[in-house]
C-alpha cells in the first residue's frame, strides 16, 4: 500500500495585540514566523510570507478583525508597490530602525499616506536621522528598553509638539505601562497586556500548470478578463483565494462577490497583477493528489453544465463554484461550513452544500452529480426528470466533464 500524501505545509504568523489609552484594542502587530530555522534573517522575504500569510491563508479579517494591522517593512519593500495589495485605512507600514532615510523613502511614505495607509516608525530611540520623516508620520514607536525615563519624558515632548500619536513598545511591567500613561502615550504594546501569539493554518494547493496559466494571463499587457477568468477556473485553489480576498471587509464592497468574472471587473487590473503574482507564487508547492483536484474540477464542470441546460443556465458560474467548493474540506483539510463562512458564497449554494435544501434547483443538480458519481440510478431517474433532463443527457454531460478535467491537469 502507498503511503499516505503527506499533510499540506503549515504557515505560521506572530500577532501581537496593541491597545489605546482605554486599553481596548486598537490592532495588531503581524510578526513573521518560520516552522523551520532560518540560516539568515532576510527582512524583505520575511515581510514577504507575512502579507501572504495574512490575505491568502489566514485571511485578513481572520487575523485582525475590524482592527488595524501593523506590518514591518524595510526600505527595499517601500520603495517597491508591495504595499499596496494591502487594504489602505486598515493597514499601518512601519519603517524599520534601520531604513535609511532619503527623498525617495520620505516620498514613498507620502504615496502610501495619500493611499490612506498609516506610516509608523518602528523601534524609535530619537534618531535624528528620522526627523526628515517625522512630518510625514502618523505613530512612531518608542522602544522603552532602548530608552530611559528621562529620555523618554524628552521624547514625548519633543514629539508631541509635531502632531503625530505615540505608542509605548515593550511594555513589561505595571509600573512602565504607568509611566507611560502618564507621560501621555497613545498606544502599547509589550507582554505587560500579551506575548505574542502563533497562528497556525495548512496552506492551499494549487494546480502548477493552470497557476502558471494564471500568472501568465495577468501580466499581459492588455488584460484579458475572459480569458483570465477561463484559466482560473481551471485551478480551485486559486478561485476560492480570490474570492476570499475580494470578499474581505477590508474591501468594503456592499454585496457579496460571488463570482470569478465580477471579483476581477471589481479589483482592477493593478490589483488582479499584484494579487496573481503574490497567490502563484504561494500556489506552486502543493502536496495533495493530482486525482483529488481532478475530482474537483470534474465535479465543478459537471455543475455548471447541467446548469446549462436548467432554467439557471444565467447563473451557472456559481453552479461551478458549488461543484468545486463541495470538495474544498478534503483539500484544505478544514470543515466546509468554516469555508464557506469565509467565502460568503449565496445562499442558494451554502444551503445546497450544508443543509441540503430540496426546493431549488442548486440543491437539485448538486444531489444529481453526487448520485451520478456514486451510480446511485433510484436517484439519478427521477432527479433528472426534476431537471427536465434525460440519463443519457447527464451521462454525455458527464463524460465530457471528465475529459475537461483530465485535459486540465496533464496538460
């Protein structure tokens, strides 16, 4: 007997609560975590894996809720566009002790404020090399173990006369955290309130080919949306982050997006670039079998063709993503009620995936797939006939569907 698959990596993030003066919680800290030593410390890849953690594994409101998350970044990652796949209001880029500060740092910053993100100067000790930036700052962090009383007295007044918020960091005693208040602080943090926490969540799996596919379609000059929507589809891992990522409240969106086609009419061409490439390059090591992603997109497209041939035939996108995301338990090895909590697909495919919902037609050509597959005729004759359709019709519906997805995954 072949051994088992092995289980699908584990990706980590650190989170680090940070409270206001009334200590309720005004967000957190995202902190890179590795489940294997690292040789070196790259910063630049470490900032990397914690922005994909959060928006594609994890999920931003997962991680942070309605709260804001502080994220570190180096010079090189400022001076790049990596920021801006991140949701603007909700998101606080925090310059690195570190950075070297020159003209196209500061007016970096002030591109990413104008976006609507905070800019926070990490690990702040009265540098003077910052003072350039401070007018351009909205927190800056004092490191209280680099800095004694007096000094910090010094700091506050200094600064407070230059309208930005403080945040006292690395709290550890009552008698700091009083200190502080009573100097004026605006924000702390330090394991005075909480240490640090690991989250821990199994990674998706991808299909390589169609997620080389993907990247390909998205950095075409002219995109073509088509064409990009033909080959996400061909890869569930991809389709279910998308429409997660489209789907979070950091977006603000007043309706559910719950379709390939609309969430990328909705993200933008920019956004479509940065999310493909940061999703691909996270997709391209999976670990589950080739015959389970081949059932799912057997499945989706024996969904979305008998729905073709329904009265929802308008509706047979979701039809496909009810089909694909019926298996998603076995391929994220999570339950599928959570899955779709955090998808916010409608209420006629969460009904016919969880409860079974007889009265719709979703309900209906979900149980005549599932009977198709287990050759369970007492209920493929009549379900058919529910359907207006014939055996012989599903049975071509389904050899085709097969094929389809066999084509997918070799190719």
């Amino acid at each position: 007997m072949a051994p088992p698959p092995p289980a699908p990596p584990e990706v980590l993030i650190g989170r680090q609560p940070i409270l206001d003066r009334q200590l309720q919680l005004f967000g957190y800290e995202l902190l890179f975590r590795s489940a294997a030593p690292l040789p070196s410390f790259d910063g630049t890849a470490a900032t990397s894996e914690v922005i994909a953690t959060a928006l594609l594994t994890i999920g931003f409101d997962e991680l942070v809720g309605p709260h804001t998350a502080f994220i570190n970044f180096n010079r090189e990652l400022l001076l790049s566009d990596r920021a801006t796949i991140l949701p603007p209001q909700r998101t606080v880029i925090e310059v690195l002790e570190d950075s070297a500060v020159d003209d196209a740092l500061i007016e970096s910053c002030c591109n990413l404020r104008k976006m609507g993100y905070l800019i926070a100067i990490d690990d702040y000790i009265g540098d003077p090399r910052f003072d350039p930036l401070i007018p351009y700052t909205d927190i800056i962090k004092i490191d209280l173990r680099g800095v004694g009383i007096a000094d910090q007295h010094r700091l506050v007044t200094r600064l407070r006369a230059q309208n930005v918020k403080l945040l006292a960091e690395k709290v550890e005693t009552p008698e700091e955290f009083h200190v502080c208040s009573a100097l004026g602080f605006d924000y702390f943090q330090g394991y005075f309130f909480a240490r640090p926490v690991t989250i821990t969540r199994r990674e998706l799996p991808a299909n390589k080919i169609a997620a080389l596919r993907v990247l390909r379609e998205a950095n075409r000059r002219d995109i073509d949306l088509a064409q990009l929507e033909a080959v996400l589809r061909q890869d569930p891992s991809l389709c279910y982050k998308l429409l997660r990522y489209v789907n979070s409240a950091a977006f603000g969106f007043s309706r559910t997006i719950d379709s390939i086609k609309s969430a990328l009419i909705l993200i933008g061409d920019i956004r479509i670039r940065q999310w493909v490439s940061l999703a691909v390059m996270r997709s391209l090591g999976d670990n589950k079998p080739q015959e389970l992603v081949t059932h799912i997109l057997t499945r989706a497209r024996f969904c979305e063709s008998i729905a073709l041939l329904s009265p929802l035939a308008s509706r047979s996108s979701e039809f496909f993503l009810m089909g694909m995301f019926s298996l998603f338990d076995a391929l994220v090895d999570r339950p599928l009620a959570e899955i779709l909590a955090e998808l916010h697909v409608s209420n006629d495919v969460r009904a016919s995936l969880l409860t079974g919902d007889s009265d719709s037609v979703f309900a209906s050509v979900y149980a005549l797939v599932r009977a198709y597959e287990h050759s369970d005729w007492d209920t493929v004759t009549p379900t058919c006939s529910k359907l207006g359709l014939t055996p012989q019709s599903v049975c071509s519906v389904y050899v085709e569907s097969v094929r389809w997805a066999s084509a997918i995954v070799s190719l």
